[in-house]
C-alpha cells in the first residue's frame, strides 16, 4: 500500500504543466555566480553570469511533461524510484511528526546511504592484487578519479554522512542557494568544489561522477540550478540523490538536464501553495537543525536592503 493513498490529502496544488516552463527556464538563468572563483592566480574563466536561456519552447515543455502516473508506471531511464522494505519503513519513521530530531537525522543518513548504493552501481572497477592470510588473490578496486559529493545548502547536509560512509573515497563540493522572493531566481552565495581549479575546469573533472544531494525534490529549481554549476566546472557525469521527490521536480531536472540521473525513496503527490512536498516530510532543514524560524517571520525589506546594500538594486 502506497503512503500516499491512506492520507485524507485535500489542499494539493496540482502545480505541474501550466508552471514547469517558469521553473525550468528560471533555474537557468540563476544569477549571481560564484565570482570568487575567479581569481587571476587560477586563471579560471567561468563567466560572472553564467545562466542559460531555456532554448526549448513552453509548448514543447508542457508536452513532454511527465504526469505522477507515467512516471510511476513507465518511468523514463533517467528515473529511479528505489523501493525497499527498510527503506520505506525509514522513510515512514522520518515522515512522521513524532520522530525528533536525532533520529530524523539518522534515518535520513540511513537512507541516504541506501540509495547511494544503487545510485553508485555503475562505478567503474579494476583488478588489485592482494594477499589474504591464506594465499595471494585478485579482487576490485574503484577505478579512476574520487567522487565528488555536492550537497545542496543547508538540508543536503543532512545527507552527506551517509552517502559518504558508503562512497568513501570521496571528496565534497558545497553549493548554497536560495530563492529571490521577488524575481524568484535562485541566487547562488556560495559554490566551491575542490581544490586546483585549474585542472578542475579544464582537466580530467570531466571523468569524476558527481552526486548532487538534497532531501527534497520539490520544484526543481535548486536541483536544476546547482547541476547546471556542476556542468559549468566541467562535470558531466552527473547524478541527483533525494529521499522525496514530486513530479514537478523530477520533471524539471529532465527537461533542463535530460542527461542526468535521478535516484529518490518516493514520488509523492505534489506541493501545496506554500512550496511543501506533500505529504512529505516538513521543512527538513528546519527539522535536521532544530530551528525553527519560518519564512512569515522573516524580515523581507530588511534583507532585500541588505541584499542591495551589497550587490546593488535588485530588479523585481
Ligand atoms: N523543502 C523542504 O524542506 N520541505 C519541503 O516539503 C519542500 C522543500
């Protein structure tokens, strides 16, 4: 029995064809890159602003546009939606608004590390020699360069220590963003990779798998924008971890990244007109951190003059 069909769910803005072009195209034309990456002394050339336009039209968008049913009953390559008993008895547990903070952490690491086993199935292997107690032996190693994980700031931290005690080989990148409440691009404030940009950007980056983690797939907007930075390092071998996702998320990563895997524990019904996967799980970051300010109690004009105070006038 699905969870979703036991809850009495009213309230669900079915936001899915009419908003998938504004997502989409919106996530794109993220602005603000990180500038400070580009430092003479790397001799880095990554444009200041390095968003795309969306060359696809919204007639064809709204076409290609995948329904919850298509995407649970013929799924397109790109998308796994893991079923496992734990898994969903996790999830169930981290769903619930009993379950307190450190255990919600803990089950999201547990999940996390679940589906990076699948997510990480592909990795290529080469034969190491070894000797065991007993006699020499060949086994496998992980082939080629370390992993990178890129956590999503602030609720794909949350993530992070499970994927890694099962991709222990790899290295961390960090991106943060939020949404301009105005414009509603995401701005990015923070996204720094690894070490050696130079050969980052122009070297082997390209043969280094990226997972890209974030408990919610919600709209899509982060996702799609926090990929389209990774490919502006060079990544392309790309893929995006969530514990939840809904349809207009996963469609948005499709369309804008058609490339790109997609692993989640669920696909649940849609969002509600505050932006909540429902029934999700709550505000997960709120719910990994303990805090507990929400957005009607948040100082708009204060932080738009202290937007414009750094960066300038912030056109609406
Ligand atoms: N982000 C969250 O933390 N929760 C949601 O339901 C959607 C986005």
């Amino acid at each position: 029995m699905e969870v979703n069909e036991v809850l009495q769910i009213t309230d669900v803005l079915d936001t899915n064809i009419e908003h998938a072009y504004d997502t989409v195209a919106r996530a794109l034309q993220a602005t603000d890159w990180p500038r400070f990456l580009i430092t003479e002394k790397e001799e880095i050339r990554i444009p200041k602003k390095a968003g795309r336009v969306l060359d696809v039209s919204r007639e064809e968008i709204q076409a290609r546009y995948l329904s919850r049913e298509q995407l649970l009953n013929d799924p397109p390559a790109g998308f796994h939606l893991i079923h496992h008993p734990m898994i969903n008895h996790k999830l169930t547990l981290a769903r619930s608004r009993e379950t307190g903070e450190a255990e919600f952490e803990r089950l999201i690491n547990e999940i996390s590390l679940a589906l990076s086993v699948y997510a990480t199935e592909d990795l290529e292997e080469e034969p190491v020699q070894i000797a065991t107690p007993i006699c020499g032996a060949v086994g496998t190693q992980i082939a080629g360069m370390k992993p990178t994980i890129v956590p999503i700031w602030r609720a794909g931290e949350g993530m992070k220590p499970g994927i890694r005690s099962w991709l222990t080989n790899s290295r961390v990148g960090n991106v943060g963003l939020y949404r301009n409440h105005k414009t509603l691009l995401p701005i990015i404030y923070y996204a720094k990779m690894l070490r050696g940009l130079k050969k980052i950007a122009y070297g082997d980056v390209k043969k280094r798998a990226a997972y890209v983690c974030d408990p919610m797939l919600a709209t899509g907007v982060s996702a799609v924008a926090t990929i389209e930075i990774l490919k502006s390092f060079g990544y392309r071998k790309i893929k995006f971890i969530s514990i939840l996702s809904v349809p207009q998320g996963v469609n948005a990563i499709l369309m804008a990244h058609p490339d790109i895997e997609i692993y989640t524990a669920a696909l649940d019904v849609g969002l509600d007109e505050r932006g909540y996967i429902v029934p999700g799980l709550g505000d997960a970051g709120k719910r990994l951190n303990g805090t507990d300010w929400d957005d009607e109690e948040f100082d708009w004009e204060e932080w738009d003059a202290l937007v414009e105070y750094v960066d300038g006038p912030v056109e609406s």
